[in-house]
C-alpha cells in the first residue's frame, strides 16, 4: 500500500495528508523544468481560447475550437519555456509592467492605479492574477524580441519583391491616419467651465505652433482615451467620419494640425499623420507594412524552431492522455525525482493561479 501510494506521489495524482494543510491538489498534465500545468491551468485555456474564437469568429467559434484545442497543452508549454528563459536571461518585466497598467488606467480614464485595481474587482478579475498575467506576456514578448526577432533580417531585394508580387494587395482608399488632443468638457457643464477649457485648448494649440510635439503634449495634457499613445487615432477611410471632420481632415497634407474644435466631448485638436492618396502606393510608401509582413512571416518558423530547441533542452513530462504537438523527438524524457515536500511546495505555488484572459 504505502509503494503504490509512494508512486501515485511521483505521479503528481496525490500527496500525503500532512502536505495538504492550506493547498489546493490538483491534477498534474505537465511538467517543465521546475514548474507544473494543471488540470484547471488547462481546462482555464480552453475556457479563454473559446471566448477569443468567439470575438473572432461569432458562431463559426465551435469549428475553428475543435481545430486549435489540440495545440493548446503546446501553448501552455510554450509559455512556460518562454517564462523559464526570461528568468535565465535576468528579464523581470518591472518597469514595463508599471507603463502597461499605467497605459490602462490612462484609457479607462481612471484617476489612480486603485481605481484600476477597483474597476477590475468589479468585473470579477483578481487584479494580482491580471497584474501577473500581465508581467508574464511582457517577459515572452521580450524573450521573443531578444533571442528570435533580433535575428531576422530582410533585405530591400526581399521587399521588392514582395512588393512586385502583392501590388494589388496593397491598393488602398484615400485615408488619413489622425492623432487628437481632447480637451473634456462635462455634459452639465457651466458655461464658465467650457470657457476654462476652450481657453486649455488654446493654450495648448499655441504651445504645438510654437514648436511642442503634439504625441508629447498629447501623453501630457490629453484628456482623450488615446492620451497614453500619443493621442494616435488611427486611420479613417472616407465615410468614416464626420462629415465636418471628414470635409476638414482630408482637404489637408500630411503634417498639418487644424485649430480647435469644439464637439461633444469637449475641445479638440487633430493632426493629420499621414495623408494617403488611393490607388497603389509607391515602394517607398509601402516598405514598413511589407517589412511587417515578410517579418512575420519569418518570425513564425523561427519561433517555433526556437522553442523545439528549447524543448531538447529542458525536462518536459507529459501526462498520458494529453498530447504536446510541439514535442520533438531529440526531447529527453526526465526521471522524476521530485520529493512529496517539493511537489507540495509546486501545490502551494499553484493555489493562487494566473486568471487567462
């Protein structure tokens, strides 16, 4: 009895009752290295790769679910191996992570960072999960950059190319790619209040013709929901707009700033960014979005060749009945050696999961 409940231990299927005082067991799917995925880590991707599929795809979600679902202990692995070499290259995420929340706030136009915290609580999200999911995807993304996306080249003859070849891929409408500064001005205001902020508007009109950098004033001074990007709005196609907005906007060059103007939100300002005209932009014109798409699509097989060496080099144990679509067959299989005291410590680590969102 005691050796079959001393391999079920190695299984990660059960610890001894003394190891179980404020620890949530759970089923083990995976080992990486050091770390585990559990039953609930993957039952919670499953559960998040179905409400993606669903803003993505409406009622078609169901048939794309049944295609994806067979790679997602892969994903799950793929994280884990990323988060590992994040810790061996030394990367942290902190001071990203303190922008990226800050940016958050900033949109949600929330006073405080526990206002931030609060508006989460309020929508059921523990906001110390959300805070470490967030850290997680900041040190993959660096991982990425670091040891894959430096690696990348592409050469203007590559460009070409593409260019050459997807020329009427790139055809596009007139458009014009807007920034903002908003001045809010509150329905119920006095008429002292939309004077006060008119006059803001002004001020910080001036303050641009005068030589400021509109993204800088923007981040600093904008009370619009884009502020922390500068202000960047995107680009609006004819018809996309407004029509006094429209009229305005597309009758001026790239670079121009219009005076102020008074909406519904408050006092605005816009810059025009870019002013493209329609038909097939120029190679010139068109080189940074070709740059994006050849190197994504380098960035894929490289990533995932990366993370198969990754694989021959760490210790992955897979629970029989789940499948890693991304093993390779240089991986070595680990002898497990984990004591009862660790895996309990690896139980503890895991009763305050990172919410997937």
């Amino acid at each position: 009895m005691k050796k079959a409940l001393f391999l079920l231990i190695l299984l990660g299927l059960v610890l001894p009752a003394a190891l179980l005082a404020d620890t949530i067991v759970e089923e083990i799917v995976a080992r990486v290295n050091s770390e585990v995925i559990t039953r609930s880590d993957y039952q919670k991707g499953r559960e998040q790769l179905m409400r993606d599929l669903e803003q993505q795809y409406g009622t078609n979600a169901q048939e794309k679910f049944q295609d994806r679902q067979k790679d997602l202990l892969r994903d799950l692995i793929d994280q884990q191996l990323l988060l590992d070499k994040g810790k061996e290259l030394g990367i942290t995420a902190d001071t990203e992570l303190v922008k990226r929340l800050d940016e958050l706030r900033k949109q949600n136009n929330l006073a405080s960072m526990e206002d931030l915290e609060k508006a989460a609580q309020e929508q059921g999200v523990n906001f110390e999960d959300f805070k470490q999911q967030v850290r997680n995807s900041i040190i993959t993304q660096q991982v990425i950059a670091q040891e894959v996306g430096r690696k990348i080249q592409i050469t203007r003859e590559e460009g070409r190319k593409y260019y050459e070849e997807h020329k009427s891929e790139l055809a596009q409408p007139e458009q014009v790619h807007l920034s903002e500064i908003l001045v809010a001005v509150p329905a119920d205001a006095t008429p002292e209040q939309v004077s006060a902020a008119q006059a803001k508007a002004n001020g910080l009109l001036k303050e641009i013709r005068g030589g400021a950098n509109f993204e800088e004033v923007a981040k600093r001074s904008s009370q619009g929901p884009t502020a922390a990007q500068g202000g960047d709005l995107g680009y609006f196609k004819r018809g996309t707009l407004a029509k006094e907005l429209e009229n305005l906007t597309f009758a001026m060059k790239t670079g121009d700033i219009t005076d102020v103007i008074h909406t519904r939100q408050g006092f605005v300002i816009l810059k025009v960014n870019r002013h493209d005209e329609a038909g097939i932009p120029s190679f010139k014109d068109s080189e940074p979005r070709i740059s994006d798409v050849l190197y994504y699509q380098k960035l894929q097989p490289a990533l995932r060749a990366y993370l198969t060496k990754l694989r021959e080099e760490s210790f992955i144990n897979i629970k029989q009945g789940y499948v890693d679509t991304g093993a390779s067959p240089n991986q070595t299989q680990p002898i497990v050696t984990a004591s009862a005291e660790e895996q309990a410590e690896q139980a503890k680590k895991k009763k305050k999961k990172f919410l997937i969102f």
